[in-house]
C-alpha cells in the first residue's frame, strides 16, 4: 500500500482523534453518545496513558485509527490486547487500510508477548463482521458483554 503509513499518535493528534470518533460514532449510529472532548481525550491517552491510539494515514492525512488497550486474562495469566475502535472515514474503505491496521494491532499484540486480541463488533454490523471473520477471528459463542455507566454506575459504587 504505497503513500500508507501506521504510527503512532502524539499529542498534537488529540483533535484528529475526536473526529475519527466521531465519524465511528456516526457510522454507529451513536454520535448521540459521545461526549469525549479533547480535554479528556488529552487526560486519558496523553497523561493517564489508559490507552494508545494508532493513527493510519494515506498521502499524509488521517484516514483511520485504532484505539486500544492491555486487559488481562487470568486463565491464560498474561495480558491481552483489547482493540476498542477501529474506524476508516467511509471515503478510504476498500483500499485495505482496515486491513493494515488490525494486522499491525496483531504484531504488536504478538511482540508484546500477549495472549489473545479480542475486541467486539454490533450484532448489525455485516460488513465488519464479515472483515473479521475473513481475517480469522472467531466470535465468542455463549458470551455476553455487561456495562454499567452513568448514574448506575455511582449506585453500584456506594453499595
């Protein structure tokens, strides 16, 4: 893939971040659930460091990214890599830039010396899921995800 590059995202990024979130959000039909700023975006990435994000860019301009963090896996008794987004602007698709970026995500996974690469997928998702299931992912039969946030949240904590 020629004038394709992956690297890694700096702080100057921190606005294309948002907007690539934006547009996953978009395609997600969420965008009614974002309320990321580059404030926090800034906080969490940039000096919390709870996540990385890798910046894919095609003939120098933000075309996608993946934003992902360590887990851990008890049974397996080292770290995992949960990928949380992965977005190409719907203009770039096709082009396996999509591609490009899940693999370099797996490299990494393996030289970190983690056991599994997971991440999840909305069940109307066919197009991503076919893409997964193309690269050899398998979904997780019997599983499924819980999620407390909000004013649930605060509950569950002061009991």
């Amino acid at each position: 893939m020629e004038n394709f590059i992956i690297r890694e995202a700096e702080l100057k990024d921190v606005p294309t971040i948002l907007e690539l979130i934006k547009g996953l959000a978009e395609y997600e039909k969420l965008s009614h659930e974002v309320v990321a700023t580059e404030a926090i975006l800034q906080e969490w990435l940039f000096e919390k460091k709870k996540a990385e994000v890798l910046i894919g860019e095609y003939e120098r301009v933000a075309v996608g990214f993946v934003l992902f963090f360590h887990n851990f896996s008890t049974f397996l008794g080292r770290a995992g890599i949960y990928l949380e987004d992965l977005f190409v602007k719907p203009e770039y698709r096709g082009r396996g830039f999509g591609k490009a970026l899940l693999v370099k995500l797996a490299k990494i996974t393996v030289e970190r010396g983690c056991g599994r690469f997971e991440w999840s997928c909305l069940d109307w998702n066919e197009p991503s899921i076919k893409f997964y299931l193309s690269m050899g992912a398998k979904p997780m039969e019997g599983w499924t995800v819980y999620r407390v946030t909000g004013d649930k949240l605060v509950e569950m904590a002061k009991m």
